[in-house]
C-alpha cells in the first residue's frame, strides 16, 4: 500500500494562505489526513511544523522540550 496526504488541516489558520510574520521564528501544530493511494479512508497526525529560532525561544521560557510529531526546519519554506 502507498500512503499519500489527501489533507492539510489547522484549527488555528489558513494553511494555504498563511505567511508567518517572522519565517525564522514561527511554531505551528498542523494535522495530515493520510490515507491510501486509490483507495478510501484516511488517518490524522498532528505535527507540530517550526523552525529552529521558535524552538530555542520555547526552552528558554519553559525548559526542556519533549519534541514528538515535530518538523524542524531553519525557516519557513514560505519566505521564498
């Protein structure tokens, strides 16, 4: 079976028009619907999508991070 994304989903915003305000500091939970190539069905997985800059500030504030379901890039692809 190949799994393919059929969703991109975030309660907190428009995830084909949002544009962080800074693309080096920038932290946010995203939910893939995944499902099978062809066929019917799909499962949830929330991924947490943020760069380097946002994850430093967070363990100055709050300590250690458990990171899990996590994207870490340097900035967001959208800035180009």
């Amino acid at each position: 079976m190949k799994a393919i994304i059929k969703g991109i989903y975030s309660s907190d915003l428009d995830v084909e028009t949002y544009l962080p305000v800074d693309p080096f500091d920038d932290g946010q939970w995203i939910r893939l619907l995944i499902g099978p190539d062809g066929g019917v069905g799909e499962e949830s997985f929330d991924v947490l999508v943020c760069t380097t800059r946002w994850l430093a500030r967070e363990i100055d504030c709050d300590g250690t991070q458990l990171v899990r379901h996590a994207l870490v890039m340097e900035r967001s692809e959208s800035s180009n």
